[in-house]
C-alpha cells in the first residue's frame, strides 16, 4: 500500500509591497512589454498629430 500524504494547504500572503512599488514591477515586467510598448507608440503618435509637427505631414 502506498503511503499516505497528507495535503497541505498554501496560505495566501499578501504583497506586502506598496502600490507604487507593486506598478512599476508590474510595467517592468517581460510578459507586459509588449502592452506597454504599444500603449507608449499610441501615446507619442496621439502627442505626435496633436502637434504643430503634424503640419509636415500635409502635402504642399
């Protein structure tokens, strides 16, 4: 017969890191780059037509 085990149960510990601390871990990370990339290009094209630079745009 096959031994026994006995199931443990994980306690839930809560980040004990501030808000702040715990959004930039969470900008920094790997599996959120590509979010956070696209999300700064829309940002700087947004800023980019809004612009009087906006004007090279147009034809001549």
């Amino acid at each position: 017969m096959p031994p026994k085990q006995r199931a443990v149960a994980a306690r839930y510990q809560p980040d004990q890191r501030g808000l702040l601390a715990s959004a930039y871990s969470g900008l920094t990370s790997p599996d959120n780059a590509t979010v956070v990339r696209s999300v700064l290009v829309f940002g700087a094209a947004v800023a980019f037509l809004h612009s009087s630079f906006s004007e090279l745009l147009l034809p001549a």
